[in-house]
C-alpha cells in the first residue's frame, strides 16, 4: 500500500487528484498539508484524512509519496525537503518558474533516489499517442509545423479562483497554466525551439485579474532546421475545441473535434480518419503504481520550465 500525502490545495486540480488516489488500487490518501487553514481543514473534512499542523508534520509522517499542489512558486522549496525526507513526488504542472529552481530539485531528487512524475497528461491519452505515432511512423516526412490549440473559459465565465490570477505565485497567466500542455506536447514531438516570440493580451475585464496578466495567449516557437510550433490559449474562449496538427513535407495530421484525419502518401493522398490507441494510465496512475513511462520526467519538466523562460522573455 503507497501511502499519500498531499502538500498544498492551492491548484483547482487536488481534488482530481485525491479522487485519483481513493480510487486507485494500493494507494491510500492519508493527510494533507496546506498553508491556508480554511482550505485545509474542509480538504481535510472531505476526504476523512489527517490535517497536518505544518509542512514539517507531513515530512514526518509515515507518506511514501507525496502530491504537491502548492502555488507554483513555492513547488522548488517544498519538493527539495521532500526528496531530502526520502519520499517520493508527484507534481502539478509547471516544476518550477525557473531552471535554476528546477535544477535545484533534480538534485534533491537524484540524490535521494525518490520517485518523480509530473502531470503531462496530454502525451498519454489516446488521441496524443495517436498523433505522435504518426509523427514518429515518417509517413508525414520531416515535420516542419506544429499547432496546438487548447482554451478555456475560466476568466469569462469566471470560475478560476482569484490566486490563478496572482503572478508571483503563478509566474504568469494562460500561458504558464493551460498554456504549459502545448509546450510539452511541442517539445514532444519537435524537442526544444531556438527562439520564441509571444503575443500576450487580456480580452476580459475580470476583476479577479487586477494585474493584468494574460487571458488570451500565443507563443510561435522557430527551430534551427526551419521548423515551427505555434502554441494557442486562453481563459476566454467558449465551446473551442481543442485542436493538435502536424505537418511535414509529405503530409498532414490534425485532431479536432474529437476526431484524427491524415492526409499522406500513405492514404493515397486522401483524407483519412485515424482510430486512436488506447489511453495509458495517467502520469499519476503511474505513479502510485510504479509503473511509470517515458515523458514525464525530471527532463521533461526542466524542459517545459525552459519553454516557459522563452516564452515570456519575448513578449511582443
């Protein structure tokens, strides 16, 4: 039995993730530590798990792994005395704001021989192996574009929380958060850019976002081989599907609406849909079983961390 403890409630996904935990096989949820009291104590109340007094209670319990859903900034700080306390790690997306900060905790990692997994969900539904199969199988030939495209409405229907709009916890705005999936899946399929530009705006005049970071976001990534990625996002889009193409100099692929069509020399130049492969279990399925895959690693998230560091030093 892998005993779970999570660090921080901060991130709208720690209840998905405790959901995960109750209903996986061999694992049990059995504590929870967050800064803010109130939060704490209804986590606590919901799940019938222990409320721990402070981080130092949770670092001496007897968890063997430990979810941090903290705010972004504080994720370096805390994962570094977790891996120090022999427990292992799982963690909400982005690893940290900085590469120094993520270095900091490969390190911690390393050196403790801990567990690490980050939530890359994407790279392990159906439809994104589906997609980077293609990719890899050279039927498109040599990939030279790549779009992703994943909105939601959180600021104009106004359901995010007020901290998901403070930049010192968050790092930034779509971009950083919803944003981070079409980095990872670029970085997946075309590895890292050269250079990046961004065009960040706000649309909406939510008044949770009195910083004014971004709600509506595109950063194109160029590559030293002529290749592109364009990375859409936002808060502030209504009923978008999500969209994922890749092209190369001997065809297409797109998924969209639910759906993966080719166009290739292989379909006989016709547009073809695709059936998807079967989602694998999700990087936190994977963690709690031991069981864990490719992509969703101490490199895969230094990675995303560096798209970042492009992305918003080069906003147009």
């Amino acid at each position: 039995m892998m005993k779970i403890a999570i660090c921080g409630t901060w991130h709208v996904h720690a209840p998905d993730y405790a959901n995960t935990v109750v209903n996986t096989e061999g694992a049990e949820l059995i504590g929870v530590y967050e800064e803010n009291e109130e939060w704490k104590k209804a986590f606590a109340q919901k799940y019938s798990i222990k409320a721990y007094d402070s981080f130092e209670a949770l670092l001496d319990s007897d968890a063997d792994g430990v979810i941090v859903c903290s705010s972004s900034d504080t994720h370096a700080d805390y994962m570094v005395k977790i891996a120090e306390a022999k427990k292992h790690i799982f963690t909400e997306k982005v690893l940290a704001l900085t590469t120094e900060d993520c270095l900091r905790v490969k390190k911690a990692v390393e050196e403790n021989g801990v567990r690490f997994v980050i939530s890359l969900v994407h790279k392990f539904k159906g439809y994104g192996i589906t997609m980077k199969k293609i990719a890899d199988s050279e039927e498109l030939g040599k990939i030279n574009y790549l779009r992703f495209r994943n909105c939601h409405s959180g600021s104009i229907k106004d359901w995010l929380p007020h901290h998901f709009y403070d930049k010192k916890q968050c790092g930034g705005g779509a971009m950083i958060d919803l944003g981070a999936h079409g980095m990872y899946i670029a970085d997946w399929i075309m590895g890292l850019p050269e250079k990046y530009a961004s065009a960040f705006k706000v649309w909406d005049n939510n008044e949770k976002n009195s910083e004014k970071l971004e709600d509506n976001a595109v950063t194109v990534m160029t590559y030293e081989n002529g290749g592109i990625a364009v990375n859409e996002t936002g808060f502030v889009s209504s009923s978008d599907p999500m969209v994922f193409e890749i092209s190369g100099d001997r065809g297409y692929a797109v998924y969209n609406l639910g759906k993966i069509f080719k166009r290739t020399e292989s379909t006989g130049n016709s547009v073809t849909e695709v059936p998807f492969e079967k989602d694998l279990p999700s990087p936190l399925v994977q963690f709690l079983t031991g069981n864990i895959l490719d992509g969703c690693g101490l490199e895969e998230a230094l990675h995303l961390t560096k798209m970042m560091e492009g992305a918003y030093g080069n906003v147009l």
